[in-house]
C-alpha cells in the first residue's frame, strides 16, 4: 500500500500509533499530534530550538538507506544540537516530504527508528507535518531547556581543546558507501552504523556544563570546521595536534592514514568538540563515561585553526569540512 | 552570484543581515542565529510549536511565484496554526532547501517576505538550517505561547459555527494562475494576493479566547474538510448553511457561481472557523474587527458535515478538500 492509497489522515493515524504515548517524563505535554499546534505547559528555564534537514541524494539515496536508520538519523542530528548546547531534549516536530508512491510500510519503519532514538532521551514526537514533494526530505525541530547553557562564542586564549569519542568513521562509512570497497562485516557495519545511527552526546553536554565548561559545539561539518566556528564566535585562534586527533580505529582499518584526513574534516560525527580552562578538562576526563581527548588549545588573535604535528610541524589539510553547497 | 559561489555560510552572513535585529517585544531572546541551537528565556505558559512545509511544483512553481510572497507565505501558513490555538507567535526556525544554482539575490528576497510578516507580529526568525536539495522546500517552525487555548475537540452540539473573513480567492487565485484566464486587474490582484500573500488571524485568535470560545481550527484543507476535523475531534455533527458561506467577492468576480464550491472545498484561504454558544458569538461578532459570518450550527452524534442550501435541501460537494497525496 502506498501513501496516496491511504491519504495524509489515515498516515497520520498510522504514525501516531507507530509513535505511541509521550515518554511519562513529558508530563507537561498537553496536546500531541491531532490539533492545529502542539502544545505544553512551559517553565522559565531557558529554551532551546534547533531544525535540520535530510535531503534525498545529497544526505542519503536510495536504495542503500534503511528507512529506519533514516528516522533515526534525522532526529540525532537535531539532537545533537542540543546536546552540545547542554540541555534536554524535549519535544520534537517532523516535517516529512516524500512522494505519494512511498509504501505506507517504509515511512512506518521511518517513524519507528525515530521513536527508538526519542525514547532514549524521553523525547516526545508531538507534533509534525506531511507533504508531497518529488523527494524525500525530513526536517525534524528540536525543543529542549537548560538551566545555563554552552555557546560557541566563550572560548579563551589558553584553554584545552577536547572532544568526545572518535572520529572519522561516519565519513568512511558514506565514503566506503559510496566507493563500495572491500571490508570486512564488523568493519562495515560499525562505519555504517557511525554514518547512519549516530549517537547524539546528550549526557555528555550535560556533564560538561554540570563541569564548569562554558564552549561547545558538535562536530557536523568536520573537526578543522567546526573549530573553525568556535574560532570566529569567540574570536580566538586555536592550535591542534594531528597525532592526537582520536581517529576511529574502523576507519583506520578501511582507510590506513587517509583516515586522519576523514577525522579532521570528514564531518558528521556527531562527537562534542569543547574547550576549557585545564582544571575543569581534568574533571571532565575523570566524569565522563566516553572518551574524552585533548587534542590542542586555543590561542590568543583570531586566526584560523592551526594544525601542527607531534613535533610542532604544520600540516596542511586538502579540505576543511562539508561544504553544503 | 548563485548560493554555490558564496557558500552556506556567506549565505547565512546576508541572511541575519536581511532579517536584522529581534523586535524589541522578544527581549525574551538569548541567542539568535549562529549557535547550534536558538536560546530564549521560558515562561510558565502553555507552549505551542507547529511546522509546515511548502513544497515547490507541489504547492507554488517556478516561474509565477516571487520568491518575497513566498517567504511571506511559508510563514504565514504556520503563524496561522498558532492562531488557530489562540496563542500569541514569538519564535521561528526556517529550514530552507534549495539548488546551489539559487541566486543569492531570490533568497535574499525570500526572507525580506518572511521579515515583512514577522515584523507585523513581533515574531524573532531565530535560528534555521540550510541544505542544498534539488528543488525548494521551505519549512518553518514556529513556537508561541498563550495562558488558555482554542482546540479543535471542543466542540458541543448547539453552538454555532463561523468563519472570519471571505472564503475562496486562494483557490480562485490558484486556479486563476493554472489556467490563465482572463481578469481585470484588481480581480486578478487580490486573487493572487489572496493565495500568496494570507494574513494570518493572529488578533483574531487572540480575541476568540478572550471571550470565550473554546473551538477553532485555520481552513488550510478547506472548509467543510476543516470542519469535518473539529467533528472528528469533537465527536459531533455540523450542518451548514451554503447559502451563508461568506465567498469572496473577488472569487465569486472570476468564477461566478463556482466560487461557492472554492469556498467550501478550495482550502489555503487560513481564516478562523469557529464554533461558540449563541452568546458568546454575539460578543465575538460584536468586537471582531474583521467579518464575523455565522454559517451553521453544530449538531449531536458523530456525522460528517452536512451541508444544506437556504432552504434546508441538501447540497452535495464533489470535493471535500484539499487532498495532500
């Protein structure tokens, strides 16, 4: 059966049961999807709001995308956001476009990945749109709070440099997509799995702030780029070192040394990249439940960010970071 | 200069540039666009969050739209879901995707359309994303909040049903365009101001709570397809009256007779529909600054909308709406 065989309302109803009840965290959740907007009783933390898009064959194709991998997808990165702002995931809004030809049974499969990654993080999916459209496109809204929160503008001259996790596999998982190489199946499925079900670092961000830590951002565009970003809002330069660069041990296994390349600009990570004062990193390090490297510093002017290697030599990068356009 | 040539990011600089500053009424605001989330301060109000998507070659086409009406447009459809909830708009998040052929220029105007609506109603375009796609699609988040609210469920056997404004010159409008037929100018005019260019009922949402009414909904689908959605979650009938339908008098210009049935199915026309007790639509027609027309009532038992001419004879629609897919 396909979407136009069954019309906008009854997939509505069909999604609304793939979703089932608001997580009992959402308490404050007044109206879910079935209204003109949704609607929750409101508290006088800050809030946050972030949307991103999946676009049908420039973030993902067919065939070669689970539908479900794609629902959950499309909520992590909008998570993430929030997540390297230091707050709660709270509510999200998806706004699907797709062709009326879609079997009814893969937009389920969509919504059910996305339900898997909202029920880790009691998210509540309340509310959305649906639209025709010659694609697939999905724009999923992210609403969450905090009490203080982590910005991209307050780093200082000085401070460590660090991020969460490894880097580079999402890359080589799209690059090994794409170039359809030889791996073997534990390799494949863990760069597949970094490409298409990242996980957002939601109590990472937390613990940051819970930490003293004031500057973060989330590695989407790629490590030199979104250094780049704190660089520029915080009007600072910064120095990293290559060879401390936590390179995914998957994508060294399918790319050798090309695999620095894919951490520093590989993009789509989803780690936290941060900086703070050495003392709070200390701290940070003895929280944290994933790994947390040191990889640089930042420096006093507002230059770009510097790589060097372990003996201080600059090294030059062919690519600075997704380029959108 | 196309959107390839100066890159997301230069594209975003002129973006914030074209949107300037927030109103002043959104000092609420702590971060705009430019860090991974959009941040304001909360208030213990309810909440409310909607989003919609306009889709191009599914809901407007190139050439024939100007990119400034549908800027206007994509945020109007969506101030007038909060409308329909009586609430007051404060926040918007566009996520924009479009061809990196995109002159910069159209995109620019694009917004200027959205900052000319958003400025009407103090609404802060705070954050967004932009990704490159092969077609437009433009979907906008926009977050308000109110201490009560209109819902489409609470509608009680008895109370009367109405609308605000004139119904019909979207769809007329939109016809008007597919088949080019031959108006005067000032027909045309409205017309097509009428299908691009909707003036949400934010006051008049405002206004509907404040004196009482419990029940509405904005007609996007089209009336008696809105209407059947409050019977729906209201659990009763309507009858209405076609005779009493409010066409527009520009719709009724182009199209004659059948502007009637554009004002019952043709939807986009994004005024309120409305039901209250006799009293309290006394009140509202009395204080309503814009046509306030009673075209029916609501009746026991879950039925569908049962329309009726003058004299109570029944009337049969060949289209109930809007179909999505």
């Amino acid at each position: 059966v396909n979407v136009s065989e069954i019309g906008e309302f009854g997939l509505i109803d069909l999604i609304s049961k793939t979703l089932g009840q608001p997580p009992p965290a959402r308490s404050e959740l007044i109206l879910g999807i079935g209204d003109d907007a949704a609607a929750w009783q409101g508290d006088s933390l800050i809030q946050l709001g972030t949307v991103d898009s999946l676009v049908q064959d420039v973030h993902f194709s067919f065939p070669g995308t689970s539908w479900e991998d794609l629902g959950w997808k499309a909520l992590a990165i909008s998570l993430s956001d929030i997540a390297a702002m230091g707050g709660e995931p709270k509510y999200a809004l998806v706004a699907l476009s797709l062709p009326g030809t879609t079997d009814v049974a893969d937009v389920i499969s969509l919504y059910r990945g996305m339900a898997a990654l909202a029920g880790r993080f009691d998210v509540a999916v309340s509310g959305g749109n649906i639209s025709r459209a010659p694609i697939v496109v999905i724009t999923t809204t992210v609403l969450g709070s905090t009490g203080s929160m982590l910005r991209r503008s307050a780093a200082v001259p000085g401070e460590r440099v660090a991020v969460t996790g490894h880097l580079g596999a999402a890359a080589a998982g799209l690059g090994a997509l794409a170039i359809g190489i030889k791996l073997d199946d534990e390799t494949a499925n863990q760069l597949k799995e970094a490409f298409m079900r990242p996980c957002p670092r939601v109590a990472e961000g937390r613990l940051l702030l819970e930490l003293g830590v004031k500057t973060a951002i989330d590695i989407s565009d790629g490590l030199v780029a979104d250094l780049t970003h704190i660089c520029e809002a915080s009007q600072v330069g910064a120095r990293i070192d290559v060879d401390q660069v936590p390179v995914h041990p998957a994508a060294r296994a399918a790319f050798g040394d090309k695999a620095l390349t894919l951490a520093l600009a590989g993009g789509e990570d989803y780690e936290l990249l941060f900086t703070a004062p050495a003392a709070a990193m200390a701290r940070v390090k003895a929280a944290a439940s994933c790994p947390v490297t040191v990889i640089g510093s930042i420096t006093a002017g507002a230059g770009p960010v510097d790589p060097v290697d372990g003996r201080g030599r600059p090294v030059s990068l062919n690519k600075k970071g997704w380029a959108h356009f």
